[in-house]
C-alpha cells in the first residue's frame, strides 16, 4: 500500500514542491529524469537540488535508477504530496485523516475542511507500470505512457462524470479535483456489500438502485463497473460511487455495459437475498425500461 503522505506533508519545504514538479514535468518526456537537467526544471542550483534529492528520497517521494544515466522519477506518494499541496493552496483541504478504504485502483481517505470530505488517489496504471518498466529496463523510453497520466486521466473523467451527474443522481458531491485526485462529499453509512438489509427492505433498496442507474443513463452515463462494493446504503437511500470507467450513454457499447451492470446488481441480490428477489430476471426488458425511463415497469419488476 501507498503510505500516507499527509504523515509528514507539514515538514515539506516550498523548494521540495519546486523538485517535485521540476520532475514531474520531466515525467512529460522520459519516465526516469536525468539528474543533470534537474536544475533546469526545478529552477534550483545544483547544490539545493541535491540537498532537496536528499530529502524527497528520504519520505520515498522519489525512485532513483541508474540505466545508462542517473535517473529520477516521482512516486505515487510524491506525486499525492503534489496534489495535496494543490488542495492546501487552493483551500479546499485543511487536513488529511484515517483511510476511509483502499479499493482496486484508489486510495481514499479523509479529509478534513469546513465538512468532512473524502480525498480520492487514482492508482490506475500501477500494476501496469511496474510490468512496463520490468520490460523496459534496458531500452528507451520513447512511446511510454506513464502511470500520471493514466491516473490523472481517470481522475478527471471520474470528476466529469460527477459534475455532471451531481445532485440529479444519488452521487458523492464533487468539490476538486488535481492531477490523479478528487475531493468529494464523505459519504456516510456503509458499502451495500456489508450491510444485511432486513426482508421488506430488499426489493426497496434494489428499487432504488435501478432508479439510480436510471437517472444516471438519462444524464448521459452508465456505470460500467457496479457492484455491491460501489453502492452505499445509509437511511435517506443510496449513493452510487466510483465512476472514473464510466461510459458515456451514446458509446457503443453502452448497451452492452448496462446490461452487465444490471446483471452484476441483480446476481448479488439473488445470492444475498434469495427468498425477496425476483427470481428470473430478465435483463433485456430492465435495460429497455431503464432506457425509455420507464420508472413503472421497473417498479413492478422489482415488485413481481
Ligand atoms: N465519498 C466517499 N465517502 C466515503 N467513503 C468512500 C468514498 N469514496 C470511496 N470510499 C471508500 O473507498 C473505497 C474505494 O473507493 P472507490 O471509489 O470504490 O475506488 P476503487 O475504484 O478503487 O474501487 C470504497 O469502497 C469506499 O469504502
Ligand atoms: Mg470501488
């Protein structure tokens, strides 16, 4: 797991921000910065840049390589110093606290402001890039695309996809967004997953879901990745969450993918709550339902 920079993030000086970003920028180019173009890009003097080395090495900000030069490259946890201090400077953070959850490709904690917000990292690209980086260790790195752009870029298509489905569906209220990490409503209650709802809730609460999805398709999106582990449940309804893959509703596949969405909902309701869902389901006509927004037909589905 990425450690949490927020631990530490006080004791950083105005000149370790400048290498950062000095390296970040070289990141544009080459996934390992040469160490003597360092100064140019941090606008430090060499001896700085090798004090401030020192130190961003020290909270393991950066990776160091040597290939055929001296090479440095951001973490995620230099690259989360960076996006905090963006937050910091912008006011829109005060305060980071305790993990609120790891998921599969993010990092979410706390965070502290006038009202309680959660901060989401992107760590998409991770994995990939470790299997990248082992293949090309030795050969150039033209045509890389580095794990900051595939994280920033989640980043911002999750924030998109907020803005815009923000308050006509259930989601978290979108506050920022930096590089790989957004700043969005804490949400409160618990994942669908870990919650045992009692019998006369469930045909309710799978209501409520699919009017959800509804909204969202009529707002222009689906989901694309639904899951018990995406929808959280507390006393005033749902929250549906997690939407950096989501699919704009004129994609080509975005019938198909609905259509999985509904498939992977309605399965774990099954396998849940056996005895209070409906037992066939049939995905075609909810997808058509939900399509044409036609609320009755999934009420009575849900209902059958
Ligand atoms: N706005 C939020 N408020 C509270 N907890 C959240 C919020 N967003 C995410 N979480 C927690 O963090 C976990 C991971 O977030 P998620 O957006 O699902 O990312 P991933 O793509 O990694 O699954 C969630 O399962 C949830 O427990
Ligand atoms: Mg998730």
């Amino acid at each position: 797991m990425v450690q949490n920079v927020a631990a530490f993030f006080r004791e950083l000086e105005p000149e370790d921000f400048y290498l950062l970003s000095g390296i970040e920028q070289g990141m544009r180019f080459s996934e390992w910065v040469q160490r003597e173009q360092l100064p140019k890009y941090s606008s430090l003097t060499a001896e700085e840049v090798t004090y401030r080395l020192d130190r961003c090495m020290k909270h393991e900000l950066l990776e160091r390589k040597t290939i055929q030069y001296e090479g440095y490259q951001l973490t995620f946890e230099g690259y989360d110093a960076l996006a905090l201090r963006s937050f910091a400077e912008r006011e829109t953070v005060d305060g980071v606290g305790a993990p609120l959850g790891v998921g599969k490709e993010s990092d979410v904690y706390e965070a502290m402001s006038f009202q309680p917000l959660a901060l989401k990292y992107h760590r998409e690209g991770i994995t990939n890039f470790r299997e990248v980086t082992r293949e090309r260790e030795y050969t150039a790195d033209h045509n890389h695309v580095s794990w900051l752009y595939t994280a920033r870029k989640a980043a911002e298509a999750e924030y998109d996809a907020l803005e815009t489905l923000y308050p006509d569906v259930s989601v978290p209220r979108p506050v920022d967004q930096n590089r790989h990490a957004i700043v969005m409503e804490k949400l409160d209650g618990g994942e669908l997953s870990r919650v045992r709802l009692e019998s006369e809730q469930v045909v309710g609460v799978l209501d409520l879901v699919l009017e959800e999805l509804t909204a969202a398709y009529h707002a222009g999106f689906v989901h694309a990745d639904l899951s018990e582990y995406n929808v959280f449940i507390d006393e005033s309804g749902v929250t549906i969450f997690d939407w950096p893959q989501a699919v704009p509703t004129d994609h080509d596949n975005a019938g198909e993918l609905l259509a999985r969405d509904l498939t992977n909902i309605y399965r774990y309701f099954r396998r849940k709550y056996p005895s209070e869902t409906p037992e066939s389901a049939n995905i075609e006509a909810l997808s058509d339902a939900i399509a044409s927004n036609d609320l009755e037909s999934i009420r009575s589905y849900c209902s059958s």
